[in-house]
C-alpha cells in the first residue's frame, strides 16, 4: 500500500498565509497540515509516500525532507499548476497508481488518524470516505444506498436543503485497489481529460465511472469521526477548534466562541440555556414558509414593533422596549444609570460587566446559596447602592424568591429611592405562578422598577435575539428607544413576535413539559455520585463537584464526547467546583446522565 497526496495548488482563499506557502504548509494548532498527515501516514508502514507538488514546491520539498520520516517519500512536480486542476496532478501520478494499492489524500485536510484505519481495516479494496451532509459542506453530494453503493450525485448548485438528511459528502480520502486503477479509473481519466482538457477535477471522472457502474467503488461511512477541509481562514479558525488536543484547553477555546455552535453540528448544547419544547414544529413551519419575503424586506421600525412587544405582555406601549436580545437593552439602560451598583453572586455578569462605576456584590455561597429578601434588605441597607439587580430565578443558582419576598424588596427599593432592575428571564420556568412584576399596575406604581426578559431564553429563539425592557419611567423608555438603532430587530423577530399569540397555548404546554422532565432530570442527576445537585426553579441546575475532581476538567472530558457543560468555578470563589447544566430533552438529558457517571469515574 502506498499513498499519494496532491499538493499543488496555491490556496489563494487563504490570503496572506498562502503568500510565500502552499496551502498545506498552514498551521493547525502549531502543526502544518502537511506534517500532521504525514506522520499519520509515516505509522502505516506504507511502501512510500507520493506528493504531487507546484505551487511553492521548493519550500515544501524541503520542509518534508527535514521531517526525517520512515517511509520512502518521492515528489512529483506539476510545472503548470496556475493552469491546471487536481486532474491533471493525478494524471502524473498515473504510472505508480497502477503499480499498487493506494491511499488518496488531498493536502488541504486535517482528520483523525482512525479515519486512514478504516480504510486500511476495511477488506474491499476500493473505496470512498463519506460522511453525512452538513452545512458546512461545500460542493457536489452523493447519495449512499443500505449496501454502501454510491448512487447518484448532486451538484452543490442543485442541492435540496430539505433533503439534506439523504445527503453524504465525500471526504476526499480514497483507496483505490491497483487493480481498479489500472483497468478502470487511469483508462477513464486519460480519455475524460483528452476530451475535456486538463482544468477538471479528479472527482468527476470517479462520477462517471460510478453512473456506469455503481460496484465499482463502495462509500466507507464515518460515524462522528473528526475531519476538516480548510479553504479559508473560517475553515481554519473552525480547525483550530476542533483539533485541539488538550482537552481542557479545548473548552476553553470553544467558550470563547459565545455561541455559533451550529458550526460543530455534532456538539450537544448544554452550557447555553433555552426553552427545548418550543417554538413547536408548527410554528417553525410558518415563519420558514414566510422566509422569501422575511429576508428580502426592512423590519418596521421601533413604533410598530414596541406595539407587538406590548400586545404579547399586556403593558402600555410607553412603558416598555424591544431589544436586539435582553443584552442590547441592558447595556443600554446601565449607561444611563449611576452611583453604585448591588448585584447578588455568583450572577449573571453581564450585568456589572456594563457597569463602568462601583459594584457592589452580596455573597450568596452560604446556605447552599439560598437568601431572603430580609437578608438582601440588610445588606444592601448597611452597604448603600443606587441601583440593585436582582435576578429571579437566579443564574447560575436557580434560586427563586417569593412572591412575598418579591413584594418586600420592591417596597422597600421604593421608599429608600433606588433602581431596582428585575431580570425575568427564567422565571416562566419557575412552578409558582403570578411571581412577575410585569404588569401595567405594578410599573405605574414603581417609577424605579425596571424588568428586564429574555425572549431569547424563555421562548427558545436565541438566534432571533429578542428581549425587551418594561419600567413606569417614561422617560427612561422613550430615551432607550431613541438610543437603540432605527432598525434594533430583523424581520424574522418581528414575524415571531407577530404570530406568537396564535401558539401561546403551545407555549404554556412547552412551560408545563420542561418542568415535567426537570423533575425527572433533578432526580436522576442526584442518583450521580459524587454530584451535589441544587434544586432550581429555572431551566437549569448548578452542581457541585465533591470528589476532588476540577469543574474545568470534567468539562474537557464532556467535551471529548460532545457535551458542552458551563464550567462555573470562575464564578465562585470558595475553594470548591461547580458545573452548569442545562435541561433539554428527556432521551438528550438521559443521554447527558450515562456520560456524566463515565465522565466522573475516568
């Protein structure tokens, strides 16, 4: 068995990277492409390793030289490169095809070691590396029947998005049995690019032998497999991701992403935290029937969208304003407050995050992280602030106060003339009901309220970005609305907002299954040992970890299998570590359990 790798083009989507380098000579974590694939290949005891080599070629030469692999490596140049494609570099490599058995690589790829096993493992002899379509995925996609034969290809221009769970790509990883290539595939590729030319793709000729006969070559399916084809720098900050080898240090690169993890389509969310029952199938149909003229048309403006934000929570139109997410409004409304800060922590630290002056923090760790509203008024008393947010059901903890509690701290933020900011985005989640402050009554009566909900959150859509921001001051609702852009939410939002009425039955029996399954999910998590789990009137629980074992550690391991958890210790400064998980399904959230108990005994 030999291999060949084509590593003649010029890479120019990279830029600046590919200036004075062949693509492959890119750096993925420290290692250049080249080099990774090469030492996989250097452990295969192949008979010589074959690179196919232009653009640059004398920087590359002589980097493989240094490498001092085992394995016999010989080099073929491609003068004409700038005027070729990848049909013409494997026609070179045409007479050692035919010699042997080989392995086909492209030189733009990082992948997994097990990937080039599987093919070796696997006793046909000629085969085609698939995987099943994501959106990351550019170009022609197959169709793989129940016996592995290739059955039709689609071009990347004709694909149906619909359709795409039907859909494999190939990896561009093949073995080709020197047999195949001698009496098919080379016969076929001398005749194609005579009559086509020499700007053609390799591929193409393997589509046409494969629509004459479909058991000339069989797709190897992977199963989860890591791979990556970097064309650009996007492909390549993806790839630093995901081969990272540090597991920890992996998490910590993935965190720093804040979200777009449908980047990583195997990844399992659990560290972000949304409503999994809705918006319902129903619902996603409709706003996906109206996305021609969603995406092709303006949004209304701040007046006619404050008139939805209104209908949906039955408050005047001046005393409330949509936001590009509960976080555009929070930022917005801290600027214009000032004095000192009150915050309860650990907390959601977007919130003195955007505070510029002094912050005030009650420490909550004590008591397994439970407070009264006696206890904050105490504090709060004796360490005087100007404005005191308060977060119920609180993030990270889960803790919920209340409504006697609610109405104490209120008053009492009343009479001593200080903001009080209620952040409300969990609280749907909460068993109690009539917990809100949201109400016309209430925010005529406290001028100095503020309440702040994530629609992103409670309603499932983060993507949309929707929050909105309710007080009886007038004035400060009106400036807000001037402050944010003329244009602050898309018009998949404002459809959202539009229709939401018609699925608020659906919405409560979303409310009515998550606290279901969170029952079920406390108690299996408590079966977990060494796992202290706090109760939580949210759609999540805080965890502390008891067997000695780091927060950031579990949170690698977890990873390692797809699971992104939040790792909380950063929060908490008390010696101790604590984890976040969120509640999702009841198959994903049983799922999350096995992996923890594996996770937690390693």
């Amino acid at each position: 068995m030999q291999a060949i790798i084509l590593a003649a083009g010029m890479g120019k989507r990279l830029g600046e990277l590919t200036k004075n380098n062949t693509k492959c000579m890119v750096e993925v974590g420290g290692v250049r492409l080249i080099e990774r694939a090469l030492r996989i290949l250097d452990r295969k005891k192949l008979s010589r390793i074959i690179l196919v080599v232009g653009y640059q070629h004398k920087n590359l030469v002589s980097f493989v030289d240094s490498l001092c692999l085992k394995t016999p490596v010989e080099y073929i140049v491609n003068d004409v490169y700038h005027k070729t494609n990848n049909i013409f570099s494997l026609s070179l490599a045409k007479d050692q095809m035919m010699q042997e058995d080989t392995l086909l690589l492209e030189s733009d790829l990082i992948f997994e070691e097990n990937l080039i096993d599987m093919l070796l493992e696997d006793d046909r002899d000629t085969l085609a590396l698939v995987d099943k379509f994501e959106n990351w995925m550019d170009g022609t996609c197959i169709v793989v029947d129940q016996d592995d034969n290739i059955t039709d290809f689609i071009p990347g221009k004709l694909l149906k998005y619909h359709e795409k769970e039907h859909y494999y790509k190939t990896v561009n990883i093949y073995k080709f049995g020197a047999q195949f290539s001698r009496d098919v595939y080379v016969p076929f590729l001398e005749a194609y690019a005579k009559v086509m030319g020499n700007n053609e793709y390799y591929e193409t000729v393997i589509k046409l032998i494969l629509m004459l006969d479909k058991n000339t070559m069989k797709a190897k399916r992977l199963n989860g497999e890591l791979w990556y084809e970097i064309d650009d720098i996007q492909d390549l900050d993806i790839a630093q991701t995901l081969f990272i080898e540090d597991d920890v240090e992996r998490y910590h690169h993935l965190m720093q992403r804040y979200g777009g993890y449908w980047r990583f389509p195997h990844l399992q969310d659990y560290c972000y935290l949304v409503n999994p029952y809705f918006p319902t199938k129903r619902m996603q149909e409709e706003m996906e029937s109206n996305f021609d003229v969603l995406v092709r048309q303006y949004p209304s403006g701040m007046t006619v969208n404050t008139l939805l934000a209104a209908k949906s929570f039955d408050v005047h139109e001046e005393h409330i304003v949509i936001g590009n997410g509960a976080a555009e409004l929070i930022k917005g409304l801290l600027e214009e407050l000032n004095g000192k800060l009150g915050v309860i922590r650990p907390t959601f630290e977007e919130y003195p995050n955007r505070w510029e002056k002094d912050v005030i923090a009650y420490d909550c760790t004590e008591n397994d992280f439970s407070y009264t509203d006696s206890q904050l008024i105490q504090y709060f008393t004796e360490n005087p602030v100007d404005t005191l947010v308060f977060i119920n059901p609180d993030n990270p903890t889960g803790h919920c106060m209340d409504a006697d509690g609610i109405k104490s701290l209120l008053q009492w933020s009343k009479e001593c003339g200080i903001n009080l900011i209620v952040d409300e985005s969990f609280l749907d989640f909460a068993d109690t009901e009539d917990l809100s402050l949201l109400s016309e009554q209430v925010l005529k009566e406290n001028r100095n309220l503020y309440v702040v909900k994530s629609i992103s959150k409670s309603y499932g859509v983060p993507g949309l970005r929707l929050g909105i921001l309710a007080s009886g001051n007038t004035d400060m609702i009106e400036h807000l609305k001037k402050d944010v852009s003329i244009w602050n939410i898309n018009s998949m939002a404002e459809f959202f907002m539009q229709i939401l009425d018609k699925y608020k039955s659906d919405y409560t029996d979303s409310l009515r299954k998550i606290k279901e399954e969170r029952s079920r999910f406390f108690d299996e998590l408590c079966m977990i040992e060494n796992l202290k789990v706090y109760p939580s009137q949210a759609n999540y629980f805080m965890c502390e970890i008891l067997d000695g074992m780091s927060s950031e550690a579990l949170a690698g391991r977890l990873l390692k299998k797809n699971i992104l958890i939040k790792d909380l210790t950063g929060k908490i400064h008390n010696g101790k570590h604590y984890i976040r998980l969120a509640v999702r399904g009841e198959e994903e959230n049983r799922r999350l359990v096995e992996k923890l108990k594996v996770c937690m005994k390693q």
